[in-house]
C-alpha cells in the first residue's frame, strides 16, 4: 500500500510522472494557470487546454443499434469434419479443414436497442457478433441470439429499428409504435412469438445462443457453392427470464451480463460454444414451402442437420473498454476465401451498412485499430491518409509506389486461389418485388406448438401486457395475425384484450401480404 502522507514530488517518491500528450511533465494537475489567485483564467495553457478538450471529444457516435455490448477473447478449435465427411468438400476456408487448428477470435455480445448505459435485462435480440483473425484475413460472423429475424428485405431495416426505438417526441419505447408497425408486417410473426416468450430475454451472455440468421454460402476448391445457415450453441446451456425475473435483475444491476461474463473469465471458468452448420444446395429449392434465402424462416433440422464444425472457447477480457469493446467494427462484408454471400435480400444491405456507419462512428481509418487489424494476415493496401491515420499499413518495396499497377516496386494484385468465378447462374429482369414463398405464419405455429406450457402463458402475458397499451386496431389487427399463426395464441391473447375472433372477421389481408392455402382455410373459420 503506498503511504498516501508521503505523496507528492519529491526526492523520495518513485512513481511515474504524469505528462500531457506531448509529454510536457505536468507540474500542478489541481490550479489553472490565472492571474493572481482568484483568476482571470489565461488562454495559452495548453496543459488545461488539452486535457478539457480532449475530455469534449471522449464519446465518439454510440451504435445506431447494439449500442451496449461486452467484448471477450478467445480462440475457435475446428473439427476438420462436417458430420463424417471431410469439410473440404464444402468449403476451401482455411480455417476449418484441419481437427485442432485453433483461430483466435473477438466475440461482442450485445442489446439492440436501448442505448450504451441501458439495461442488459431488457426484451430485445442479444448481438452474437464474432471476428476470426484467420492468417486470410479476418472474418466478421454477425449474428444474433434468435434465429429468425423481423424483416426479409433491407430496405425496412431504419423503419423496424424507428418503431422499436424512443418515440421521437416524447423519447419513450411506445408498445403502440412497436405494434403499428409490427401489425403491418406479417413477416415478423414469426420473431415476434419467439421475442416475446422467455427466449426474449437471455439469463446473461453465457447462456444464450447465436445465430448467422442470415443464409451464407460455402465455396469448395472446385468453385461448388452451398447454401449454409450457422448456429452457436453454448455448452453452459440455455437460461432465459420471464419479465418478472428480468425486474428483479434490472432493478439491482443494469450491466449484470456485461459482469457475468467478466467475472466467469476472470475466475477461469471459460465460456464456450460449439459452432455447427445447415447445409443445402445452392439453388432455389422449390420443393420447400419458404425460401431458403428468407431470415424469417428456419430450415428444418430433420432435413437439414446441424452438424459441428468446431467449438469456440472466450478466455481473455478486455483491458479497456473504448478501444476494445466500443471501437470494434464487424461486418456482414468481411468475409475470407472459401466464405461468400448468398442473395439474402437482407444481407447484401447489411453488408453495405456495417462499414458504411464505422467510417462515420469509428473514423475512416477503423481498420488501424488493433482490435480491428487482420493481426494474423499481411495487410498491405495503398490506402493513405485519412483521419488519425496510425501507420501506412504495409507498403511494397518502394514507398513511393501507392498506385498499382507499377514496374517499380509497388503491389501487386494477388491470383485466384482456384477460380475466377462459382455458383449457379442467375438471370431475371429488374424488379421490386415480394419473393415468392413467403409462407408468414406457419412456422411461427411451428415454434408455438413447440412450447411448454409455462412458456405458452409467458407468452401470451408477454403481448398481452404490450398490446394493452395500444389502439384498438393495432390490437385487432395483432389478433387476427395470432388466429392465423395458431388458434390458441390468437384465442388467449383476443381473450385478455376482450376480442374475440369474430371481431376481426371483417380484416382483410393486408396488401403487402401473400396468404397460403391453410391461411384461407384458417380465415375461413373466424367468423
Ligand atoms: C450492428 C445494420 C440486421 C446483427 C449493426 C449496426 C448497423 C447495423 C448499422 C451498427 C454497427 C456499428 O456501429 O459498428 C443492420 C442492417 C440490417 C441489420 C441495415 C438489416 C438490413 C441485422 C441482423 C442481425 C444483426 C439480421 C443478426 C443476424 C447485428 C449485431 C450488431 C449489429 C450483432 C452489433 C455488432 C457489434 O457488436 O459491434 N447493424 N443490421 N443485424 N447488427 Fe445489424
């Protein structure tokens, strides 16, 4: 312990002196400098000068979403095996193919929508974004902890996110914009039965799991593509909380899965997951009853299984939370050779997004930052300048040369490791449309019947609690959507809002709806 009564400069004392940024020792770190004691202040201090306007410039732009979040390290262990057949045959990605080879990793769990402070317990999808810095570069698996998602086209993206976030008047999460918008979009169905059950709010981040969401592809050495879903299963198990549960957390500690997960790390007891994957042909599939490109749709596991791939264990934590946790940048786009995208409709404006949105929160050059470096591959670009630009990340023989092509020394452009191009081929005309199979409610059904019964009630509670705050015809327009995802849903939640289903017998489909055989039929019994 140091003796605090011997503090201070002088002879005796050891300990490091504190400079400012340019390294100027700081003499007295308490007074201004002023003119006599009681001031004016000076303008020319640089020492005050910098150090209150570095402090005006702390915060960089929070996530427009998953703005809270807890980062960790580890490392991913690979099987070499997709089941009992060698993952060569799939995929050429280099860190899959030997049993044992270990890539390290970053992980970022997080909350989506409240804000950098808010609570760890509320109801909303928890982030489940992983960085592999493979010796090929790094690649960004950015998933979530439900497998499904609201939308299935980007281009709804900002109006989810608007209606799910603060009114914009009043700074308050509305149930009833929540369900305005929801109530118009059938697609989220199926999100939202898994949401508002007690999977919508996860124990912490060690017992949940994670998902792709989005379809990728796999690309083996002959240029053969796959269509492949991802699944993060964690080996603590799965712990979820009713509302009640999340209270009680909520009202002690707003940060407790940020904790847990520290504290889990620090005492040795590594979290870790085994990554598994679906696989399908990459082709249209039109002997299913949904679209494989569809993130509102699972694939069934008796005809597609999840089979392992390898595992990840986290066993090192951040030292510091800005560099570390807040200035780290994934995207869907960061992918390395073996990995491709699909057409998913929602991935290709993710991809867009992602770094679109760190060159603004970040900085141009976010890609400096360690915890975004390819540390494990050679970078080497002639990208310059640009904002707090660290270094010039790996010039060819000559400085000189930022330019390619060139004789004198600069870089040059790498060879296909295999091919030049894969996949089937696609034609169509230019379109805005709807994709064929949209198939809305059955799988939400699927995922109902699916529940125990302490889960179904939690369910129901769940929205009937959030749509008893909404207008009536947001509240029947929610009921006919639950009629035709399965009766007992649309029964119990109609029954705690005093609407029964010939009350919303009159509801036609929406227009920006496709309704299945069964979903005729299903209408045809309401009234
Ligand atoms: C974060 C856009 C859908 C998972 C973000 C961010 C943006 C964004 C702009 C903030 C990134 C940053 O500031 O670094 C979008 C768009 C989507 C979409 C445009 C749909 C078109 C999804 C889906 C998932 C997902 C479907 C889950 C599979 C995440 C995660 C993060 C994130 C985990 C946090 C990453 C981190 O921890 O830094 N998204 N997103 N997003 N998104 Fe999405």
């Amino acid at each position: 312990m140091t003796d605090v009564s011997s503090m201070g400069p002088g002879p005796g004392d050891e300990r490091p002196v504190l400079t400012n940024r340019q390294g100027h020792p700081v003499y007295d770190n308490q007074n201004q400098r002023t003119v006599g004691p009681r001031g004016p202040a000076t303008l020319e201090n640089y020492q005050f000068l910098e150090k209150i306007s570095h402090f005006d410039r702390e915060r960089i732009p929070e996530r427009v979403v998953h703005a809270r979040g807890a980062t960790a390290y580890g490392y991913f262990e690979a099987t070499g095996y997709l089941g009992d057949e060698p993952i060569s045959r799939y995929t050429r990605a280099k860190l899959f193919q030997e049993a044992g080879k270990r890539t390290d990793l970053a992980i970022r769990f997080s909350t989506v929508i409240g804000g950098r402070d808010s609570s760890e317990a509320a109801r909303d999808p928890r982030g489940f974004a992983v960085k592999f810095y493979t010796e090929d570069g790094n690649w960004d698996l950015v998933g979530n902890n439900l497998a499904v998602f609201f939308i299935r086209d980007a281009i709804k993206f900002p109006d989810v996110i608007h209606a799910l976030k603060p009114d914009p008047v009043t700074f308050r999460q509305e149930p009833n914009r929540i369900f305005d918008f929801m109530s118009q979009t059938p697609e989220a169905m199926h999100m939202l039965v898994n949401l508002f059950s007690p999977r919508g709010i996860p124990a912490d981040y060690r017992h949940q799991q994670g998902f792709g969401v989005n379809t990728y592809k796999w690309v083996n050495d002959r240029g053969e593509t796959h269509l492949v879903k991802y699944h993060w299963m964690p080996k603590q198990g799965v712990r979820s909380m009713t509302a009640a549960d999340a209270a009680a957390v909520q009202a002690n500690d707003l940060g407790h899965a940020t904790k847990d997960l520290r504290d889990a790390i620090d005492r040795g007891d590594y979290p870790e997951w085994d990554l598994l994957v679906q696989i399908m042909t990459d082709e249209e599939h039109p002997e299913l009853d949904f679209d494989p490109l569809d993130d509102t749709k699972v694939w069934p596991e008796n005809e597609f299984p999840a089979r392992k791939v390898g595992t990840m264990v986290l066993n090192r934590n951040v030292q510091n939370n800005f560099a570390e946790n807040e200035q780290i940048s994934f995207g869907t786009g960061v992918l390395v050779d073996g990995l491709d995208f699909s057409d998913d409709k929602m991935l290709v404006g993710r991809t867009f997004s992602y770094s679109d949105t760190q060159r603004y929160r970040v900085g141009p050059n976010y890609l400096q930052l360690p915890v975004n470096q390819a540390k494990n591959a050679n970078v080497r670009t002639n990208q310059r300048d640009g904002q707090m630009t660290y270094f010039v990340d790996g010039a060819g023989e000559n400085p000189h040369v930022n330019y390619e092509p060139s004789i004198t020394g600069g870089l040059r452009e790498a060879q296909y490791p295999s091919h030049d191009d894969q996949g089937p081929t696609i034609t169509g005309r230019l379109t805005r449309k709807r994709i064929p199979r949209t198939n809305d409610y059955k799988q939400a059904g699927q995922r109902f019947r699916l529940m125990e019964q302490w889960e179904r009630d939690d369910l129901v509670l769940n929205f009937v609690t959030m749509l008893s705050q909404c207008e009536r015809p947001i509240q029947e327009r929610m009921v006919w959507h639950f009629l035709l995802v399965e009766d007992e849903l649309g029964l119990r939640v109609g029954e705690g809002l005093g609407i029964a289903p010939e009350d919303v017998a009159h509801l036609e489909p929406l227009a920006s709806q496709d309704l299945t055989d069964e979903d005729r039929d299903r209408l045809s019994r309401l009234g």
